[in-house]
C-alpha cells in the first residue's frame, strides 16, 4: 500500500503548478484542466493539499479538488512564504513555490490538529452570498475613490465624476436587494437571530453570513483570531512587549469595527464595557478592539446554542 501524499498547488490566473512526490506538473488553470488535475489526483493516495490563496483564482481549483473527496487547506501567501525562506529558498518561482507548498502540506498532514487547517466545503448559497458581498465591498470602494476624486478634482472633471457616483449608486441598491432576497431564503433563522443584537446591521449580519461560516463552531479564542482581533504574545526571556492584533479576515474585521463602533453607543452591554476600560485608562483604539473581540464572542456563542440576545447573559 502506497503512504499518502502531500501536494502543494502553486495558482495563477493561466496555470496550476503541481508537486506530487517532488513532482512538478502544470495545468491549465481552466475547467479543462481542473478536471484532469482532479482526475489524477483522485487515483491517488493524497493526504492534504495545500493551496496558496491567490485572490480568488484558487477558488474553481478548490471547489473541485473538495467535490472529489481531497482534503484542502487554504493558506496565506504570506505564512507561504515564511515557510519557504524557513526552508532556505530565498528565490521565487512557480515551481519552487509548488514544492514549498507541498513540503508544507506533508509538515501539517503530521501535526495533531491537522483537521483545523482544512478548507471545509461552502454551500452554493454561501458561495453566491459571498460573491454578493465581494461585488458590493468593489462597488464601495470605486464609489469611496471617486467621492475623494470629486473634491480635489477640475472642474471640467466634475461632471464624469458625479455621473459615476450616480451610477456607482444605482449599482449599490440591486445587490442589495439581492443579499436580502437571498439571507431571506436561505439564512433566515441565523440572519433573525444575529440582528436581534444591537449594533449588528444587514450588512454586517450577511459578511458574518457570508465571510464566517466557522462562526458558532469554534471556541471563542479561536474565532477571535479567525477574525483577527485576538492578541497575540511578543515575549523572549524577561522581556514582556506589547500584545498585537494580527492577520485574521481583514475585510470582515472593518465590518466588525463599523458595527462595534455602532454597539459603543447604543447596545448597553458593549456600551458599558467600552466606558469601564476608557475609566481604567485603557486607549481607544484598544477599548474598541476590545469590544470587537467581545461583541464577536457573544455572536460565537449565540450562534451556537441558537439563543437571541439577551443582555442578561453577556454582563460587561
């Protein structure tokens, strides 16, 4: 019987970079290719697949690696990296880093809780909410761009600009509409449930929806640091630093932090928590980031004994 393998999965928009058993291959990073590369790897032993997130080009790859019964783990270009220097290749290319990537699946296939690295398969309505909610956060930035284009801009300018705010604005209403029409349909119990939660707004309850599907399955430690507002220890010796927050989803953390921002002023329990740091000294970027891992604690919680808010229950 054959030991399982580790493949690293090196994506680009064109092609797929391979290594199996020190292997490289490339494929086409197209339905066609896709298929043989999940074709080939079916018929093997295959333990755990790494794959470099890649700003969506991974995802086709990765929902067919996990259809056919693969188990995938998407990891962060950066943490990659690190590895790959760890290892003492300071050079960079599609081939080494399909190696690296293998050598790094075989290393956490090995470890105790090699089930926490892998990617769990979404649903096709988590998968369409999420693609509504990446296609408004783009909408928002090209409008938040061309607002600060408009102030410092000629005024021969002005009226392209204010044309494309105008329909950047007419864009915003319909995926908004779709969201809802979709959470109503699909989400309806989770989305009543985290909206029952003062300071949780649509928006914020479909990126929680949409970007979290872990939330209410994980400890409250390690949603913290899913989400990135966990802190985490810098200390060698007798020497103690400061803690920082650090990587997480960065997207859904600016959402947490507008809807936080609105619980400091209008959910009692997070309001009251905010104000007893800011009286013990604490500073305000810190109180809010406190408050974020607290408001997201309570939602885990809720979340997983299916309870609605309840203020008794969550003292500051």
């Amino acid at each position: 019987m054959s030991e399982p393998l580790a493949v690293g999965i090196d994506v680009s928009k064109q092609t797929l970079e391979v290594c199996c058993n020190e292997q490289s291959q490339v494929f086409a990073n197209d339905l066609a290719g896709i298929e043989a590369l999940s074709a080939q790897l079916r018929g093997q032993a295959i333990d755990l697949i790494v794959v470099e997130a890649t700003g969506g080009y991974e995802a086709a790859c990765v929902c067919a690696l996990q259809a056919a019964g693969l188990a995938v783990a998407l990891v962060n270009p950066r943490q990659a990296r690190d590895f790959a220097k760890a290892m003492g290749y300071l050079a960079k290319t599609d081939r080494i880093d399909a190696l690296m990537l293998a050598r790094f699946a075989a290393l956490l296939a090995r470890q105790s809780e090699r089930d926490r690295y892998i990617k769990t398969l979404d649903s096709e309505e988590r998968q369409t909410l999420h693609a509504l909610l990446m296609r408004r956060r783009q909408l928002v930035e090209m409008l938040t761009a061309e607002r600060n284009r408009l102030a410092i801009s000629h005024r021969a300018a002005r009226p392209s600009i204010r044309k494309l705010i105008q329909t950047l604005r007419e864009l915003l209403q319909p995926i908004d509409r779709e969201m809802a029409h979709h959470i109503a349909k699909h989400h309806a119990d989770l989305g009543t449930l985290l909206q029952s939660v003062k300071g949780i707004g649509p928006t914020t309850m479909a990126s929680l929806i949409g970007e979290l599907p872990e939330l209410g399955r994980l400890s409250n430690r390690e949603i913290s640091a899913l989400v990135g507002v966990a802190p985490f220890n810098r200390d060698s010796g007798a020497w103690r630093g400061q803690r920082h927050i650090k990587g997480g989803r960065a997207h859904l953390r600016t959402t947490l932090y507008m809807a936080t921002l609105v619980a400091t002023r209008h959910n009692q329990v997070i309001a009251h928590f905010y104000q007893r740091l800011i009286a013990a000294g604490k500073p305000k970027k810190v109180a809010i980031v406190a408050c974020m891992r607290k408001l997201i604690t309570i939602l885990n919680a809720m979340v997983r004994t299916g309870q609605h808010w309840n203020p008794s229950l969550h003292s500051a």
